[in-house]
C-alpha cells in the first residue's frame, strides 16, 4: 500500500467571508472520517485495488488569503487570465504560516468559498463549489476523481480513432461528459431539485494499468505470441470483494466488465474493451461501432490484415448482471512468418496491404516490428524530421546538410517540448458534449480564403486575410475589418479538427455540408465563452440588403442575460487545439502569444445572399460593450465554403 495523505486546504479570498458548506462536510469528502459514504478515500481505494491509502488526508483551514477575488484575474492583450500556479502557491503558504508541514503530504486540494477555478496537476488541485448546467457541484467525486487523478499522472481518457479528449463515457477522467450519478450520501438537491453531488463513474482498466494501479494477481492475461481459443469468467473490475478474475489483458487490448452499482451507478452492464498508448486509454468500438459491448459483440482482425495466419479475436458470450459475472470468448493465432522466399504469384509484399488500409499514417520498422503512427500524432511530424536528416546525406554541400540536420533537429526538440507542455499543463473536466458527430468520414472541402480588405479599423487587417497562418488581426472596442475576393483549394478531413476539443460544438458532417462562411480565432485558455467572442457581422453581396449578426459569446451558458439559442445563422461555435490547427494548416509552432486554443464559428447564410458573387462581403466587428462578455475577437482567417463533398 502506498501511503498519498492530502492535505485539504480551506480558504476564502480577503473581500469575502462566505463558506459554501460547514467542515464537516469536507472532512466527510476528503478523509478517513467520512470512509464508507464513498469519499475520495474509498475512490482512490477501489480505483487502484487497494494500493493507494489516502487515510492519512487532513483538513485545514478556513485560511483567509490576503488577496481580493479580483487578484485571481488579470487581463494581457485584451484576454482575461488566471493566476493558477499563484493560487495555489497563495494557499500553501497560509497553511505554512498556520505551522503546517506540507512535506507530509503527497499533494494539496485547495477548496475556494466562491467560484474561482476548477483544474489539476502535478502540482496540485484547485476546486470550488461552482455548479454545472446540470446542477452538479465541482465539490463531486466525479469532478475531484478526474483532477485529483491529474495529481497521480492520469491523462483524460479518448476512444479509438480519434485524438480529442473526453470521449470515454465510462471513465472518471471523461468527466462531465461522462456517466455520473447522484452521490447515495450527500443528497442535498439545488432550487431546481437537481442533486448537488454526483459520483462515477470509476476508472478503467487501462487508466489502472497505466498507473500500476491493477491487482495483476486478480488479471488473466495472454500475450499475442501464443495460440489461444477459450472462454473467461469476468468479474466487474472494481469488486475485489468477488472471486475470480477482474480484468483480461490480450495481446494490446484491456477488456473489463462493468456493472451498475458503486462508483458506476449510472452505468448500464456492459464489457469494454481499450488500448493503451502514451499515457492515454483509448475505448474501442465493436463491430456495429457501440463502444459498450453487450452480449454477441465482437471485434475480430479483419480479413485483409491476417497476414500469415495472424488473428485476434475477441467477443462477449454472456453478461449476467445478477451473478455479477462476463463470459469472454478469446481466440488468437500468432502469424507464422515465412522464412524462404515465395515460388508461386502473388510475389506482392504483404506490407503492401497494410498501407492499403492505413494510407495516410506513417510505418515504422524496427527491428521486424511494425509500428504505427497515425497522422494525427505529434510523433508524426517527428518522423517527417528524422526522415528529412536521414535523407541529408545525399547533399554534397556539407554546409547545407549541416543547416538541414540542424532545422530537423531544432524542430524534434520543439515538438518534444511542446507535448512535455502538454503533458505537465493543467487540465480541466469537459463540458458535457450535446452531440456526439461521427468524425470518421474522410472528405474534401473547398475553402476559399479573402485577399483584400478593402475597409478597416485597426492595426494588421492583412493578418484577417488569406488562409490561417497563426497571425491575427486583433479586434480592439469599436475596430472592423472587411474582407473579399475569395479564392482558395481543397481541404482533406477539416471536420477532424472541428472537434470541440477545448470546448463549444463538435462540427458533424451533417453541419459542414450546411456551412457557408467558417472563421477562425486565436484565444487564451480557457475559451472566454465555448468559442468565438461576442461580435458584429455583415454579409454583403452589393445588391440586396446586407445580412447582420449579432454573435453573443455567452450564447447557451445560462449567465444571466445570455441568449438562450444561436441565431438562425450559426451552426456552430466550439474550440480546437492550437497545436491540431497548426499541424492542421502546416503553421509553424508557435501561434500568437497567448494562444492556446483556436476558435470556431460556422455560418448556414440564406440562399437570398449571393456568396458567390464577386462583390461579396464579410465584415466583423468587436462587440466590447461591457454587456456581452469580451467582446474583442482575435480572427486569423475568414473564410467561404464553396461546396463540401467528394
Ligand atoms: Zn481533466
């Protein structure tokens, strides 16, 4: 057992003296004391099969800091920021000035009386009691499960195919787009009869793996060199109470069994079945796509991939939920790679049949492995680097192949600092996602991108024009710009990088294909609303009255005065990576200081516009009237669809 007591500081900043909830409450949340009632205790308990022991949590606390609510805030460039290294930096030295020894304890959950901030790290957590849309508190174990996990090195949790976060339904570290249900002993309901405090759902057997979390005594497990056909017994994987075995490891794949009660309350009985890749779980989908198995699911090594007799398969046989029990049928064949050379047609390499399949990632060889790295991995732009120094060779110019070895090296060790960035930032729980888009249609489209602006107000309007290069035209209270004479190309798969990941609306195939005008903003972290901030637009073709929309950025959060619906125009606002849209548009690293997500906003305009004509406008002003949020957009780029398909 690995001893990780917590430290749990109480403050409240100076200009305020409320406090959300008595002690007791957060000595029942956070240690021994509340053992039993399915605290942070029990979670971490049962999510790492007994080997962390959290008993030895204290509370401390109420510490008023000396600092206003307003100090936690600050505005660079025109964007609101937060102090989150300070706060909690803020917080530990009122415990130390209270004579505590915080070298005692594995880490430190910082609880604010008002609404302040909620994320984690390796260097602490930060939580309030501010309330989702659903009513939920981020005082719930479902939300200080995911941050307080960040702590222990946990990632968020994706499902296969796919490089957003968040998409993993039946793990803490998806939360709040995950499935959550009404905490059994904190019962307390808010004014709309929402309950306040939720849990689950647990972690899952990859995430444990990962951690070194998982009892590998209670683990079946195959490796995929051996030849196998059986059936195994699953117990769920959280129910170390039960006999028998809690989860299977075959070859890549973690498969568990996940039934509705504890921590999982919200789930319905189900297998699932994950990968495991740096740091991150991935959930993968049987073979009608459904991410929880029921009984007669499968996935199986597609035909064309059974190169020299390889095979896996795996499917659910029987799932009963009264016996708390999974019947998994397990089956692999090890390929038997041919030692001689062929004597009979095709002579055709049966690599070749793999790039068939995986065409636009790139294959690594080493060593007669054969490893995959999909395009949307930071290490693929590595790969392009190693292959640029390894092809220098051929220069004869030794200078130049110096400056070109260089370049590639330059460029590895700043994608490797980026994604250490990455890895090391704070991260925070989703918004719970309202549509679930398939991204997995490959398509074209065709973006035109504006080359004059023929008005403005404002430095840099040329930074609004052409297609998006990181540099942005920022909107000041009062400044515009108009942009025309739209001309562009092909874009493959823009619908991968419209993917909500740092919030807003997923982009489905079904509203690009509606999509007129989409625009592109540089923001900080996080996204002042889901997406674009609050603006003006005119759509203008020169002969019928010009199209106005007003763009509130606080559109559908519930702040008092906000919208409650788009306008009729937008069909949808959201929030990519910054460093997904610089891969994405081959920009190089770094984007605009500042800039760590890039906003979305698309546009369905009426057929009565003429986008096509070559006197068509788009105007965008700020909207910085103190009323509608921040108000002053960052656009990069602006551009027309011209038709989606193909
Ligand atoms: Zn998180």
């Amino acid at each position: 057992m690995m001893q990780t007591p917590w430290a749990i500081l109480l403050c409240k900043f100076k200009d305020n003296d409320s406090e959300p909830y008595e002690r007791q409450r957060y000595e029942d949340m956070f240690t021994s004391g509340g053992s039993g009632k399915l605290n942070m205790v029990d979670f971490f308990t049962d999510m790492s099969h007994g080997k962390l022991d959290l008993s030895g949590t204290q509370v401390f606390g109420w510490y008023t800091l000396d600092k206003n609510h307003s100090d936690y805030y600050f505005v660079e460039n025109g964007k609101t920021k937060t102090r989150r290294g300070e706060l909690l930096a803020w917080a530990r030295q009122a415990a130390i000035a209270d004579n505590k020894d915080l070298s005692k304890f594995f880490s430190v959950v910082v609880c604010m009386n008002v609404p302040t901030d909620v994320f984690g790290g390796p260097t602490g957590v930060v939580c309030d009691d501010e309330r989702w849309q659903n009513g939920m508190s981020n005082l719930s174990p479902s939300i200080l499960g995911q941050e307080m996990g960040h702590a222990y090195g946990l990632s968020h949790s994706r499902i296969q195919g796919s490089s957003e976060d968040y998409r993993d339904q039946w793990d803490v570290m998806s939360t709040a787009n995950a499935l959550m249900a009404p905490h059994p002993h904190f019962t307390e309901l808010d004014a709309r009869g929402n309950p306040i405090f939720r849990l689950g759902p647990g972690l899952n057997v990859a995430n444990m793996w990962g951690r070194g979390w998982l009892d590998e005594t209670r683990v079946w497990n195959a490796s995929s060199q051996t030849m196998i056909d059986t059936i195994v017994e699953l117990r769920p994987l959280h129910r170390r109470d039960l006999p028998g075995f809690l989860a299977i490891r075959f070859g890549d794949f973690f498969i568990e069994f996940r039934t509705n009660t504890g921590w999982d309350a919200a789930i319905t009985p189900t297998v699932l079945v994950h990968t495991f890749e740096h740091n991150q779980s991935y959930l993968v989908s049987d073979n009608n796509g459904r991410q929880n198995f029921s009984v007669g699911s499968f996935i199986e090594t597609p035909e064309n991939m059974r190169i020299f007799g390889g095979y896996t398969g795996i499917k659910v046989i029987e799932i009963d939920s009264a016996r708390q029990l999974a019947k998994i049928k397990l089956a692999n064949a090890p390929a038997h790679v041919p030692q001689h050379l062929p004597e009979e047609r095709p002579y055709r390499n049966p690599g070749v049949a793999w790039q068939d399949i995986i065409n636009n990632d790139a294959l690594v060889v080493i060593e007669e492995k054969v490893h995959r790295i999909p395009r949307s991995s930071p290490i693929y732009r590595t790969i392009e680097q190693i292959g640029l120094y390894e092809n220098s060779t051929a220069i004869p110019s030794v200078q130049l192949q110096n400056a070109v070895r260089q370049e590639a090296l330059t460029t590895i060790a700043t994608i490797a600092q980026e994604q250490m960035q990455t890895l090391q930032a704070f991260r925070e729980p989703a918004l719970p996602a309202t549509v679930m888009g398939s991204v997995n249609e490959t398509m074209s489209t065709i973006i035109l991108w504006p080359q004059c602006a023929p008005d403005s107000k404002g430095n840099s309007p040329a930074n609004a024009l052409g297609q998006p290069d990181g540099n942005v035209m920022g909107l000041n209270p009062n400044e515009y710009v108009t942009v025309k004479d739209f001309q562009g190309g092909f874009y493959a798969d823009l619908l991968s990088l419209l993917n909500a990941a740092k919030g807003g609306d997923i982009v489905t195939a079904e509203k690009l294909a509606r999509t007129d005008v989409i625009a592109f903003e540089l923001n900080s972290h996080p996204a002042s609303g889901r997406g674009w901030e609050s603006s003006h637009w005119v759509f203008s073709d020169n002969v019928k009255p010009p199209l106005v929309v007003d763009w509130d950025e606080r559109t559908g959060t519930g702040v008092p005065g906000a919208p409650a619906s788009y306008p009729a125009e937008v069909v949808a606002n959201g929030s990519t990576d910054h460093s997904d849209y610089a891969a994405y548009f081959g920009i190089d690293w770094p984007l605009g200081l500042g800039a760590v997500v890039v906003s979305y906003i698309l546009f369905d305009l009426p057929s009565t516009i003429d986008i096509t004509s070559p006197d068509f406008t788009i105007t965008v002003s700020a909207w910085a009237d103190g009323h509608h949020g921040e108000g002053t957009p960052d656009p990069d780029a602006i551009g027309i669809l011209a038709c989606a398909g193909q």
